[in-house]
C-alpha cells in the first residue's frame, strides 16, 4: 500500500531526496507522493522530522 503524506508536513523536501523512485514531489504547501509509483519502502517515513508519511 502507497504511503501518503498528511498535514504535518513541514514542507522541508527531506522525504524527496530519500525516495528510490522519485515518487515525492512538492506540492500546494506540502509535499505530496504518487500512489502509482511508490513502492511502499518507508524511506520517506524514516527521514521526516514529524513523521508526516504514513502507510495509507
């Protein structure tokens, strides 16, 4: 199952670097993961300060 990322994010982009497929992208005041591409490897969980992607 894709993760998500919910409104804590903080917007500081530390999830998109880490992410092996590049499905993490800013988007409209936080950033966002495309469901169709994520692999559900829980890199983006492990680097985010707040916690913000969470297994949907």
């Amino acid at each position: 199952m894709a993760y998500v990322i919910s409104d804590e994010c903080l917007n500081c982009g530390a999830c998109e670097a880490e992410c092996p497929v590049s499905a993490i992208s800013a988007g409209d005041g936080k950033y966002v993961i495309d469901a169709d591409t994520c692999i559900s490897c829980g890199a983006c969980e492990g680097v985010c300060p707040v916690g913000a992607p969470k297994e949907a």
